[in-house]
C-alpha cells in the first residue's frame, strides 16, 4: 500500500488512508433488518460478520467496512467482481462441515477457529447470563 510507519503499525495506515477509507465507507449502504454482512475483494468472499442483533451490526459498521477495506488497498489492481448472494450461502454452508477448535480465551468466554474447504473463521465466544 505504500504506507510508512516507523514501526509498522495498522494504525498509522488507517491515519494515512483515512479520507479514501471513509469514501470507500459511503458507498456501502446497510440495510436497516441485518445482523450480518458477508465481505468479498475481488469476487472472492473474505469474511463475514454476525451479531446478536441489527444494532450491533450498525454500531460497528464503518469499523468492518475499513478493516475489509484496508485488505482491498493492499492491492489495487485487483478488479472488482460481484459476488452473487448464492456464492456467500454456500460460502456460509461450508462452515457447517468445517472443524472446529476450541480454546480458552485470554480474556472473557472461548476461542474458537473454524476450518473448512472454503472458509477459516476465528471468533470468541461469550455467553452473557
């Protein structure tokens, strides 16, 4: 991306990119019903993320657009491509087969990854009485 930083740090790329970020932030509206949006950088899905309920989802919105955004910057001769909503249900299916590894978190609730054949998922689990 050709960003500087003396020590590397994500950080100093969001300062440096931030007016391109938050125009990449304002083409993307969201649906007001949603508790999840799936993510893709060049016709291929490269995450998703799913919340106990829509005002999480819009609470955090312009952070995840940035974060899948700033993956998007890293090259920017990639083409853009749709991904039709049938590729991100079998996307989302292929979880259902998926290993799963379960650990104990540094913090609060479980660690847990998720393997399969077309997606690697990395969450925490928290259960909240």
């Amino acid at each position: 991306m050709g960003s500087s930083s003396s020590s590397g740090a994500l950080h100093d790329m969001f300062q440096q990119y931030a007016q391109k970020l938050e125009e990449m932030v304002s083409k993307f509206s969201l649906r007001g019903d949603c508790n999840g949006a799936a993510f893709a950088i060049a016709g291929k899905i490269v995450g998703a993320d799913l919340f106990d309920k829509p005002a999480t989802l819009r609470k955090l919105w312009s952070k995840l657009v940035k974060s899948y955004a700033a993956d998007a910057l890293e090259d920017p001769e990639q083409k853009s491509q749709p991904v039709e909503p049938v590729g991100v249900s079998e996307w989302l299916k292929s979880a259902t087969s998926a290993q799963q590894h379960w650990f104990d978190s540094p913090g609060m609730g479980k660690d847990v990854r998720i393997e399969g054949t077309k997606s690697s998922v990395s969450l925490t689990w928290l259960a909240l009485p």
